[in-house]
C-alpha cells in the first residue's frame, strides 16, 4: 500500500503488460492517478488494464510501439484527449533484452531491435511529451534503466550499451528542462522477480535457470531479489513531490548490490 497521492493527475506508462509497468499502473491507480497504459502486446497490455479498472482506476489500454515515432505520437495524442489535454507523470519503461550471445556471434538485427527499443523508444517518448510539459511548466518523468547502466554483463552487451544510453539521455534532458519546472530521473534495477528476468536466466543457464537464480540471489547483499511493487515504489516516489529537488540521477534499487 502506497502513500503516495496522485489525485487527479495524468500519467503515461509504456510497457504496461510487463511486471514493473504493470505494479506501476496498478501504484499509480491507487494513487489517485488517471493512466494511459501502452504496450506491444495487447494481451497483457489489456490485463493490466483490466486489473486497474477492478481496482476502479480511470486507465485506458493502447496498443503501440515505442520505437515508431508515429506510435508515440499517438499515444501522447490518445493521453491529451482522453484525460484532459496534459500529462504529468511519464514512465518511459518499455525495454527489451535481446538475445543472450556473446558480442561476437550476435546478429545485426538484434542488436538494432534492442537499441530500437531501449533507447531510441526512451528518446522518442521524452521528445514527444516534454513539449506537453514544458506547455505546463510542470511534469516528472521516469526513465527504466538498469544496474546494467554502470556495470557490464557477458552475453549481454547490446542490453548493457542501451542501458547506459537511457542513463545518459536521463541526465542530458534533465539539464535542458530543469528551469522549467520538470523533473527526470531514472531508477536502475538490479535483479527483479519478472519474466523477462526469468527468460534471461533461462537462456543463460538451459536447464539449471533455478540454480543460476539461487546463486545470483545469493550474492545480493539482502538476499533476494527486489519485488515490481519495490521498484514501482521508487518509481512512484521519483514522480512524486516528495522528491522536488532531484533530478538528472540514477537510482539504484538492489538490495546492496552494484
């Protein structure tokens, strides 16, 4: 249960269907907010949106890409006439691991599929709702990255360079907007229990994925791995007044670990 209080604002959160897009918008929901949930996939794009309207939370479920620029238009167009022509939460959190190959046999194409998404879908989703803000004078923005965004991990280059792109364009575009009443931040994971860790883990270690998760577990400081809800919480928190006077950062949540 969060304690935060977003009543009567609006927000934006890509990668709705996935675990911590979809604790974000049910934090958010909660909250008092008012959501435009988006994802690839509609099947769990459409869940998450389901589960927010049982909580009876005012969202509404778009299918996009976030790599498209026509796709973000949209779904910033969709925000502005559904909710009330502004936006003032935005949750750049869609991403993708690609595949888990070392450097040299990885393909072309998946490598610019992974820097498609992470970073040119993060690029596009702060070039097209800052203008929305800057109208406002007012706005917070969250982009997801990683502890991949300071640290290296082998088979896992491209995803490594991406997120120490969103890391990068974080800190660039607060510099330019912090004058301006707008915030942006990004939190950095460390491991977190969702299925796009689960299918990593089962690439990394065919058969033993278990074993690989004990071990990594038990390297983390505090023991385990961070919870959706945990991250969304730092998500929410980045969003919220209560953090009035940070921007341009990294955060990290990982238990103890870097």
């Amino acid at each position: 249960m969060t304690t935060f209080d977003f009543t009567g604002r609006v927000a934006i959160v890509t990668g709705a269907g996935g675990g911590i897009g979809r604790a974000t918008v049910l934090g958010l929901i909660d909250a008092g907010a008012k959501v435009l949930a988006v994802d690839l996939n509609p099947d769990p794009g459409e869940e998450t949106m389901n589960l927010a309207r049982q909580k009876g939370g005012d969202v509404h479920f778009l299918t996009a890409d976030v790599s498209r620029s026509e796709h973000v238009v949209r779904y910033v167009d969709e925000t502005l006439s559904r909710f009330g022509a502004r936006v003032d939460v935005f949750f750049n959190n869609a991403g993708w691991q690609g595949a888990i190959a070392p450097l040299v046999e990885y393909s072309d194409e998946v490598f610019d599929q992974v820097m498609a998404v992470n970073v040119r879908g993060v690029y596009l989703g702060l070039k097209h709702v800052l203008p929305i803000m800057l109208r406002q004078r007012s706005g917070a923005i969250v982009n997801t990255a990683s502890i991949a965004a300071y640290i290296g991990t082998r088979n896992l280059a491209p995803y490594t360079a991406s997120k120490h792109a969103v890391l990068g364009l974080t800190k660039a575009a607060a510099l330019e907007v912090a004058r301006h009443g707008i915030r942006i931040n990004a939190v950095c994971p460390g491991p977190v229990d969702t299925p796009m860790l689960r299918d990593i883990e089962a690439e990394q270690a065919p058969g033993d994925a278990a074993a690989l998760r004990s071990k990594r577990a038990a390297s983390i400081p505090d023991g385990r791995y961070a919870t959706p809800e945990e991250v969304a919480n730092l998500m929410l928190y980045l969003a919220s007044d209560l953090s009035s006077h940070i921007t341009g950062q990294g955060l990290s949540i990982n238990g103890g670990a870097f």
